[in-house]
C-alpha cells in the first residue's frame, strides 16, 4: 500500500486546533463469522491487517485500509425441501434440496440447530443448489432441518425450518364420520381418529390438500384414545379423501401407519372436480 502523500498546506496538516499526521499501524479489519450462525455480512475485498492511522491531539485515529473500497455484501438466504415431501414412509427414500447462490463452493445441512451436519460440494453444473439423499426413511432421519452454503467470503444464514416426518411407526388408528361419510351442504361432521396404541396428538390430512395436516393434542392418553375434529358448514371443498395418524408429543416426526381412507362426500358438490381447501377446518375434541 502506498502511503498518502502530505501536503505542505497548513489546512491539511491542521484541523481545528489540531495537529494531524499520518502513522503507518494495525488497524482492525472488518469481523465476519465463519460460522453459518454468524453475521450476514461479508466483505467483497481481501482483508487488510495493516493500514493507514490519521492521528491528531483529539482524534483517537482513523485507520484507511483497502476493506474501505469494499462493499458490504447480503448473502440470500437459502431455501430448503423434501422430494417427494416433508410426510414419508418408513422404509422410502427422501432427498432434501438446499438452494443457495451461483457462486457457492460448499452447502451444508443441520438437523435440529445442532452442530451435527452434513455437508456436500456443489456440483459444478448447478453451483446453485445442493442434494442431501437419504436412501431409507427412518426414525434417525426424522426431525426439523436446516440448510446453508459457503461462499469465498463466509456463510449464509440458515434457511427456514424444514420439518421432515417419517409415518409407520406404529399400528394405525381408525377413522370413521358421525354421523356419516356423506353430509349435506351448511352442516357440521365430526371425524373420528381412534387409536388402541398409546397417544396423545392426533394428524388429520386430506389427500391432494394444498394445506397442511391439522394437530389435535388429548390430555388423556392411555388406549383406547380418540380425537375428533369437526368440519363445520361443510362445502363441496371439504369433500375428499381423508386419513388420520396417531403419535406422542415427545417425538413429534415419527407417525403411526395412516388410517384406512375415509371418503367424505359433501350432498350437491361436483364430486371429483373440487378444489382442494387452501386452510386447516376448525377442529374439536371431546
């Protein structure tokens, strides 16, 4: 680095009563955590440990080095997803995908915010995006899951909590209609998941449903247990095929076997032709 010249003039060597004069020392370089859990800045220059000091009387020095061309620079946050979904199989292969930059060299994936991951070069034709495959569902690989990539300057940011379930754990539960699988348009019907296996928190989806299972929890959970959820007003929308799945609230990702379909019919809707519901139904227990 070349040090800045010094002109005669008394204005640049004095400024407000104060005599100035250039000192060559270690300055502080900009700080980025090399951890993905780290700041979101990085530096687009190389970091400089030696700089420019512009002393005076009051001033306690301004150090100029090369970092103050640079550019502070946001890496995106990746997004993160589960082929063919986030509801899987024992025993069926998943892949999740982390999408990132063009320009990142490493990705890497955390299960449960913890320091445990896995990590993958990306691949030269699709710098982009990265393939984590797990060639066997089970309940190791269940759980909540995370995704960053590495750039030549520092990591991203983790992305967003991608939840990853993994059913057929147990025996499945039943699922029946009251007072029945076919229903008037305006009314209200109630399914039934019945379990024989100890439980305590009951799933409820509905096939081709853009939106996601509801959630019921019982205090009481010694079998036989039953959670009812209640559709209320139904509409053509709500007309489908419906399965329920029984599990414990200590282990949130591993599922029962699905319940038998349950096909639900709403009186005066086109049936086959309706659009799945964009929002979970009320829901209730007794």
């Amino acid at each position: 680095m070349e040090r800045p010249q010094q002109k005669e003039s008394s204005a640049d060597r004095r400024l407000g009563g104060d005599t100035l004069s250039w000192e060559r020392r270690e300055c502080p370089r900009p700080g980025s955590d090399s951890s993905p859990q780290g700041a979101k800045q990085t530096w687009s220059v190389q970091d400089v440990w030696w700089g420019w000091a512009l002393t005076g009387n009051s001033l306690p020095g301004l150090c100029w080095g090369l970092w103050d061309q640079g550019q502070p620079e946001v890496l995106p946050k990746p997004s993160i997803r589960a082929d063919p979904g986030t509801m899987d199989a024992q025993g069926s292969p998943v892949t999740i995908w982390c999408q990132g930059s063009l320009l990142a060299d490493v990705y890497r994936l955390y299960k449960e915010r913890g320091s445990v991951y896995l990590e993958a070069k990306a691949p030269q034709g699709s710098r982009n995006k990265a393939r984590f495959h797990f060639a066997s569902s089970s309940s190791s690989e269940a759980g909540q899951y995370q995704c960053a990539y590495h750039t030549r300057h520092s990591w991203s940011e983790q992305s967003d909590p991608l939840p990853l379930v993994v059913t057929g754990m147990h025996r499945k539960p039943s699922l029946s209609a009251r007072p029945g699988a076919s229903v008037p348009r305006g009314e209200n019907v109630t399914l039934q998941c019945h379990s024989e296996v100890q439980s305590d928190t009951f799933h409820l989806s509905k096939q081709g449903s853009l939106a996601a299972p509801q959630h019921l929890r019982l205090q009481d959970t010694a079998p036989p247990v039953q959670a009812n959820f209640t559709l209320r007003a139904v509409t053509s929308a709500h007309s489908g095929t419906y399965r329920c799945y029984s599990s414990q609230s200590t282990a949130p990702h591993l599922l029962s076997l699905p319940s038998d379909p349950l096909e639900l019919h709403v009186s005066g809707s086109s049936w086959g032709l309706q659009t799945p519901p964009t929002s979970a139904s009320s829901t209730s227990a007794e």
